[in-house]
C-alpha cells in the first residue's frame, strides 16, 4: 500500500480539519481527540484523566477512519503506523504544543505537559496508505466507555431553578 501525493494531501487536509478521528488498533475502534503534526497525526492518552487507547502498541499499524467536521460522515480511511514518541524528544516538545491547543477543559492547564511527560503516551500515527473501497454499510457502533467524561448527573435543585427562569420571563 503506497500513499500517492493526492492521497497524502487528502489524508492530512481531512485528519486536519476533522476534531475527531476513529483509531482501530488490536481492539475495538476509538474516537480519539488528535493534533496533525509533522505529517503525521497526534494523540495523547492512556494516563489519568485523559482519553484511552488500548491496542495501540509502537511498531503496530491502525486503521483511522476521518470524519467530516459538519457533517460526521466519513472522508477518508488509512492506514497508519503507530510510533510513540519519547517524553523530551525534539517529536515529543512539537506534538505537545499542538496538543495543547487543542486539550480542552484540562485540569491543570498550567502544569499539563510536565504531567502528560510522566504519566501519559503520545503515539504519532504515519499515514501509509488509503483505502480506495469504503464499506457499504455504516459501521455506526455505540461507543466505549471512558473514565475521561465531562457528563456527570444533574444537581437536584437544576430543576426548581430553570423553572423560577421561565415564572420570571412571563
């Protein structure tokens, strides 16, 4: 599988544009929250507080499937090599400044890569070729589970006070 120039520039324009990926290591698939860096796609996880990614071993290949940002539906499928990147190298320092950017509602987002170089894997994935022959069915899946949530239940009281909002606007 080799990745002609168009092909190339398909992968990076979509992968860039897109905020989401699908990344299909050993495992089931996972969207995962990346940076495009270098020719390469970004993502930072497996740490705490931050978005898993079992199966994605360096050295491996992954399957990544981009969707379109307005519409969701699929772009483009490659495949990819899967290299991670050592904490402090010149790769490293480049991929944590786009990821950064891009990290939102981090916790300490003063002290984060200090905490994602001791705690964290960044995994650069390399485009080695695109799927010409896309499924014909959706492969519409629910997705996984994560400790990396925002969406925690509501206060009890959230009710009573959206309704003293609404009493008032009359």
């Amino acid at each position: 599988m080799t990745l002609t120039l168009l092909d190339q520039a398909l992968v990076e324009e979509a992968t860039k544009k897109s905020g989401l990926i699908w990344v299909q290591g050993t495992g089931p698939a996972r969207g995962l929250w990346h940076a495009w860096v270098d020719g390469a796609a970004c993502v930072l996880g497996d740490g705490p507080g931050e978005q898993p990614f079992p199966g994605l071993a360096d050295g491996a290949t992954a399957e990544v499937t981009v969707r379109s940002k307005d519409k969701g539906g699929r772009i483009v499928a490659w495949t990819a090599r899967v290299a991670e990147v050592a904490p402090g190298s010149e790769a490293w320092e480049a991929a944590v400044a786009e990821l950064k950017g891009k990290r939102l509602n981090a916790p300490d987002s003063e002290t984060m890569t200090e905490r994602w170089a001791r705690e964290c894997r960044v995994l650069r994935l390399e485009p080695l070729g695109v799927h010409a022959d896309m499924p014909g069915s959706s492969l519409a899946a629910t997705p996984l589970g994560s400790p990396a949530v925002t969406r925690r239940p509501i206060p009890a009281a959230l009710p009573k006070l959206l309704l003293k909002r609404k009493k008032k606007r009359r």
